[in-house]
C-alpha cells in the first residue's frame, strides 16, 4: 500500500499539463477505436481548431469542414506538429 502510493505520487509529479491556445491546431484522439476492425486506420482525428478553453481544462474544438464546435475533456486533443513546431492560425 505504501509502495502504491509512492508510485502515484511520483507519476503525478511527472505529468504536464497540456495548455491550448486558441487558434492553435489539434487532432482529437479516437477513444472508440476497434483495434481488429481496420487495424491499421488513425487513431486520431484532425487536425482540428481550438475555438476556446476553459479554466478547469476543458476545450472547444472545430471541424473545417463542417465547422462543428463541440467541447471535449482537455486530455483528448494532442498538440498537431507540421514541420517541427506548433501551427497556431
């Protein structure tokens, strides 16, 4: 029990925040994913835009192409890379 507790402490000292800015481009993590059924489709979906964050973490993200807003769990969106950096729009 106490080993456990260590071990939790200590990977949550490890953890960083994710911080969105808006603009800033994203893709969206899959979580319904059925790993046998076309094994090798994305897991993630995007790029997307960030429309507007929220304090406690959570995201408003936008489609492109159907310009869809909806608000996700801050832990979903990954940060989109071209070219080695952050896109911010």
């Amino acid at each position: 029990m106490i080993y456990k507790g260590k071990a939790k402490t200590f990977h949550d000292a490890k953890l960083s925040r994710k911080e969105f800015q808006v603009g800033e481009k994203v893709l969206l993590l899959n979580s319904k994913l059925k790993l046998f059924l076309g094994k090798l489709n994305s897991r993630s979906l995007g790029p997307l835009m960030v429309v507007k964050t929220y304090q406690h973490g959570a995201v408003e993200i936008k489609f492109f192409t159907t310009n869809k807003i909806f608000k996700v769990n801050g832990h979903k969106p990954k940060h989109f890379y071209e070219r080695d950096q952050v896109c911010i729009v």
